[in-house]
C-alpha cells in the first residue's frame, strides 16, 4: 500500500525517460502500475518530442534537391579536367620557359650545336655553288666551274681604270668598241 | 514500419556498395534532409549547411565500399556528418585565427518557411536563441547526446556507435543533460505550447 503512495523523484524520472529498462524493478513496477507518473512520463516526453518538432519546423529546407550520383561525379569531374588541363599547359610553360641554370647549360649547348650544324650547311651551300656537277662531268667539260680566265672576266666585267669617259656624258663607253 | 525502413535502407546500402548509382541515389535521397538539418542545428547557416551536405554525400559515396555492418548505415553516415562539422569549425578557427574568416553569425536567422508571419518569426527566433543557450552551456559530450537524441531522433545504440562510446556512457550523458534541461525554464516553458 505504502509502495503505492511514494512516486518517481526527479532522478528516477529523467532515468525513465533515459531508458525505463534501467530502473530498479521496484521503480519499475511502481510506473507501470502509476498512473501520476505515467503522466509525468508522459508529459516530460511530449516536451522532449516538442523540441524534436520545433527544430525541425524552424529549420529552413535545403534550396536545391540532392544532385544524382552521376551529376555529383560529373561536377566534380569537370572542373578536375580542368584544373589537370591547366596544370598541363602550366607546367609545358615552365619547361619552354625556364630560367633554371641547368636548363641555361642545356640551351647553350643547343645553340653550339645548331651554330655548328649553321656552318656546316654554309659550307655546303658554297660547294653547292662552286661545284654544281659532280667532278666526273666537270672533267668531261675540261674544265673547272671555279675559276674563269682574267681576260674572259675582263671582258665580261671591265675595270673601271680602263673605263673612258666622254665629257659631259656619265654614260660609260666600252674601250673595246673604241678600238674596233 | 520502422523495422521495414531499416530493411530498405540496408538492401540500398548493401547494392549501393557494390556500384548500384540507382540504389546510391536512393540513399542520397531518403537522408538528404536529416543531414541538411543536423548540419544546419549545428552551423545556424543555410549555407554552410547546404555546402556541407553536399560534402557529405560525396564522402559517403567514397567511402561506401568499406562499410562493412550496413546495418549501422545510418549512425556510420551521421558520423561522417559529425566529423566533416568538427573539421569545418577547425578550419574556421585557424581562418579566425589568421583574421581571414568572413564569418557571420547567422544565429538560425534564414529561414524559410512562413517567414511573412511576424509572430511566428518571433517564436522562432525566440526558440531558436533558448536552443543555443541551453545547448552551448552544456558540456561537448552531453550537447552532443541531446541534439543526437532529441533533435536528430537517433536512439541510444544509434548514438552510441556514431561517437564510439558505449550505451551506458551515452545514457550517463543524456542523464546529465536532461537534468539541467529541467532546471532551464526559458526552453522549458517554450517547448509545453509546441508547434504553434
Ligand atoms: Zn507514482
């Protein structure tokens, strides 16, 4: 009868809103068979799930739906392109570019090279020039493509010395036809 | 109903792990806002709480294949949500530290819904300023097991496993936290009208 009359202090409530199960048995069977505590449980609970409804109603929606899988992968994708595309044409930059010593040797040794590979062409080019048919033809011919006569160049292209000038007239008159 | 909820959530999880995008969409879904929620109860911001989210999921898609229990699917992904917070609030911290944060308090201030009536903006912010009060003036462990419980909804197991503690330490915290939310009558008072 007694057992009946002493209800759930404020320690024993909380515990049975807590988890009922870890209450003592007495305290237990006192709640089950209470309908004062009951409703103190009850109450108690009702404003503990009150919050759960208040923070949920008061709290604002996200503005824009979750993004499927795919589109999720494909945003994060695309600017990850990007970037690796950038860092690509970044570092193509740097390596064109590069003030660093080692590459400075590297590029000089490059210029020696085409410097040398320069001259080598020249030469080339004046053998070329010199020599237009191989020695085989230039024999035949009977004669070499290097070198021409001082009287053939003389008539050909006449010094100046034995150039005579008429008065009065810059026009240059050939000796050659003076004589003939 | 909550047993067959549990269910599908595990069949999705258990074919979202093995590449099922379908399944994985499904999942994105069904806890798209209870995370947007308890990122949001614990950030005040919109949008910290909406780039949050979105950190979120793509953490769980990432690491979905090395979930082994799909059971604890859920307490797993609130303890990613818990983890990706805790980093957010480091990192503004050290921003804070550097004078480089933009941070503004936003103290629960944008929201939505029946936002032209004055009194019900009130109440809100009201509710929203004895919230923040209450929570802040616990310790971190007890805050954390109140909002876990009573505003996430989760249970004590559910807890227990997303902060790796046992049952009875959270039980002693929630203890102890519900204590004090007793002796608080401003939140007190306001939570007996309800939803208005
Ligand atoms: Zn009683």
């Amino acid at each position: 009868m007694k057992s009946k009359t002493i209800h759930l202090d404020e320690d024993q409530l909380i515990w049975s809103v807590v988890d009922e199960n870890d209450l003592a048995p007495a305290v237990r069977n006192h709640l089950s068979s209470c309908p004062v505590c009951q409703e103190r449980k009850r109450h108690f609970e009702q404003e503990l799930n009150n919050l759960g409804n208040m923070t949920k109603a008061f709290s604002p929606l996200p503005r824009e739906k979750p993004v499927p899988v795919v589109q999720i992968f494909r945003n994060w994708l695309r600017p990850a392109f990007v970037s690796g595309f950038a860092l690509v044409l970044l570092i193509m930059g740097i390596w064109w570019s590069s003030p660093f010593p080692v590459s400075q040797e590297n590029r000089m040794t490059q210029a020696v090279g085409e410097m040398e590979d320069d001259s080598q062409l020249v030469v080339e080019i004046r053998v070329v020039e010199e020599y237009a048919l191989p020695d085989l033809y230039m024999d035949i011919a009977g004669e070499s493509y290097g070198y021409f006569g001082d009287e053939f160049l003389e008539f050909v292209v006449p010094l100046e010395e034995n150039q005579i000038r008429s008065t009065g007239s810059a026009r240059p008159v050939r000796l050659i036809h003076l004589i003939s | 109903m909550a047993d067959s909820k549990y269910q599908q959530v595990s069949e999705l999880v258990d074919k979202a792990r093995h590449g099922n995008r379908n399944s994985t969409d499904q999942l994105v879904m069904l806890f798209h806002e209870d995370i947007f929620r308890m990122v949001y109860y614990r950030t005040r911001s919109r949008m910290d709480a909406e780039d949050l989210t979105q950190e979120i999921f793509m953490q769980m898609i990432k690491s979905l294949p090395g979930l082994k229990k799909t059971s604890r699917f859920k307490s797993w992904l609130f303890r990613i949500a818990l983890n990706r917070i805790k980093d957010f609030y480091r990192k503004k911290s050290i921003l804070n530290f550097f004078g480089t944060s933009t941070e503004v308090d936003e103290s629960y201030q944008e929201i939505s819904q029946n936002d032209d009536d004055p009194i019900d903006k009130l109440m809100r912010k009201e509710f929203w300023e004895q919230f923040r009060q209450f929570t802040e003036g616990l310790p971190r462990w007890e805050r954390e097991v109140f909002i876990l419980r009573f505003a996430d909804h989760l249970g004590i197991r559910e807890i227990a496993e997303t902060l790796k503690k046992n049952e009875s330490t959270v039980k002693t915290h929630l203890y102890r936290a519900l204590k004090k939310f007793r002796q608080t009558p401003g939140l007190h008072d306001l939570l007996k009208g309800g939803v208005p």
